[in-house]
C-alpha cells in the first residue's frame, strides 16, 4: 500500500498526525503531492520531516514561489506567509524544495500536483475528457485542498485534499491510500492549538489560523469539487 499526501502547507502539527497515522497502516511507500510551503509557518520543520524520511515529493505552486522568488498573483495572505517562509527557510531546506518537479509517474500513478495542462496551477475537476490523451489507469493531483475520487472510462483519480489547509468543511488532516487497485480517503485529527500558537509567536493574527477549525480557505470559504477556488 502507499500512502499519498498533499498541501503540507508548512503545518507541523497537521504533518506529523498524518505520518503517525500511515505509520500504523500497511504503507511500504509515501508519496507527496507538493506545497510542502505556503500558509503555515513551520516550512523548515514540514521539510525536514519529509526529508528525513525519503518521502517522494513534488513541487507545488507555493513550493515554486519559494524556488524562484516569484509571488503569488492572487492573494495578499499568501504573500504574507510566502515572505516569513523567505526569511526563516534553510539553505538545504530551499534547495530541496527547488530540486523537486512538479509531475512524474511513481509506482504506476500519474501524479501532478495541479493538472495535466499546467502542473503547478490547474484545478482538476475530473471528467473522462480529462485523462482521454493520458496513459494507464490510476491518476492523481492535489492543489484544491478538497478530498476527492472519480472513476471513468476505466480511469480512477484521486485528491488526497489537503494535510495543512483542508478546505472542504472538515478540519482534520486529509490524506489517501492506494492499494495497487483502488484508491482510499482518509482523515485524522491534529493539534490545531499548536498550529495556532506557532504561528501567533511568530506574529500572525488570529484571521491566519481560525479557518482551521472549520476546514477552509484563510478568510473562511468552503470549497467542493464542483466550485474550486483560486
């Protein structure tokens, strides 16, 4: 079995429940689908974790942002995190994150972390004209931080949603399996007073954390499959 995991989103607390739970599952393999960074202010601690571990991952667009030095085009809160995570990354810690690819074919998954047309940055709604041009039968993205499984075609995808920052109206830590023949979606819960407390020391207001507890964006949108944000 492999475990595959999703927009860490510099949340330690999120990370290591998620780890503790594939740990007590049969999972020989973790895969993660990028933005390790971004949001939450524990990016050297989310790295090391998985680095430690020798846990696949890719580049996500917050991971990107972080690579190139570039900002995010769409949200002001983005930035604000993105420019604490500048300033406290590691070295090492950077590099990595500028070594990763955003796409590759792992254990006979296609994976991605935003889509098949633009791998940093689509929103993946899935339809059988979405995996018509591609190969094999199991496929899967993160990005829009909401848990999802679609079979067509004699397709399957999966959306493991996200550890860090779940947004789909469930707070805890999203996570997926893939057992060779069919994927699993997962949750578990985690610290969030600690997750909070972090990032208070480190001078961020309650607006960056309180959509936590209610599985959303920062400012407290819901999203669902069928209306991903930006």
């Amino acid at each position: 079995m492999i475990g595959i995991i999703s927009d860490i989103h510099g949340n330690e607390a999120a990370l290591v429940a998620v780890l503790a739970a594939l740990d007590d599952m049969p999972v020989r393999r973790i895969l993660c689908l990028g933005d390790t960074g971004g949001y939450y202010c524990q990016i050297n601690e989310c790295c090391d974790l998985l680095r430690q571990r020798d846990i696949f991952s890719l580049r996500g667009n917050h991971d990107d942002y972080l690579a190139t030095g570039a900002p995010c085009p769409r949200s002001n809160s983005a930035n604000r995190c993105l420019d604490h995570q500048r300033a406290v990354i590691t070295p090492e810690n950077l590099a990595w994150l500028q070594s990763l690819e955003p796409a590759a074919q792992v254990e006979g998954l296609d994976l991605v972390h935003g889509g098949w047309q633009d791998p940093l940055d689509q929103y993946v709604q899935p339809s059988e004209a979405c995996f018509a041009d591609r190969e094999g039968p199991a496929f899967a993205s993160g990005h829009s931080h909401v848990a999802c499984l679609w079979t067509g075609g004699g397709k399957t995808y999966c959306n493991p949603g996200s550890v860090g920052q779940p947004r789909d109206g469930d707070w805890r830590a999203a996570f997926a399996t893939w057992d060779g023949a069919a994927f699993a979606l997962h949750r578990v819960p985690y610290d969030l007073d600690a997750t909070r407390e972090v990032m208070a020391r480190a001078g961020f207001e309650p607006y960056f954390t309180d959509n936590l507890a209610i599985g959303a964006r920062i400012g407290g949108r819901i999203d669902s499959i069928l209306t991903l944000g930006t």
